[in-house]
C-alpha cells in the first residue's frame, strides 16, 4: 500500500520558515499573499493486510518519528490500489 502523508504546523504555532517565503513573496511584488505555512509531504510504500492495519502503522509513525504532535499536525491517505 501507498500512504501519503501531510504534515503542517498546528495553527497559531510560529512557523519562521513560513515567514520568511511569505516575506520573499511579498518582496517579489506578490501583495496579495496573506500567509504561508510550510509542511512536509511523504510517501511510505506499506506491506499490511488491510487498510485499517495500514492505518494503525501510519498513526504510529506519525505520533513517534515523523511529526511532533505538540506543534504539528498530521493527516494521511491510504492508496491501497
């Protein structure tokens, strides 16, 4: 199975890499951007016997290595095709 998985900033946390290409936006003559938040995107190629299994693995991964659960969120979706 193929699960992506999005990962982004919880909402009212800093985000300074965000800033700073909001900021390069605006410099550019691009007025009209109001806010940039930067995440992560990544694709895990899963062995698992059903989705709920696969799913079960990805919240695991998520809460333990690939987000910080303090000050990110995370969501995922499971390609089983």
């Amino acid at each position: 199975m193929r699960i992506k998985i999005y990962i982004t900033p919880r909402a009212g946390i800093l985000d300074p890499q965000g800033r700073a290409v909001e900021n390069s936006l605006r410099s550019l003559g691009f007025d009209s951007v109001r806010g940039v938040h930067i995440g992560r995107y990544i694709v895990v190629e899963l062995d698992a016997l059903s989705s709920e299994a696969a799913e079960a693995s990805v919240r695991e991964m998520c809460t333990q290595l690939l987000a910080n659960p303090l000050i990110e969120d995370y969501r995922f979706e499971v390609d089983a095709g």
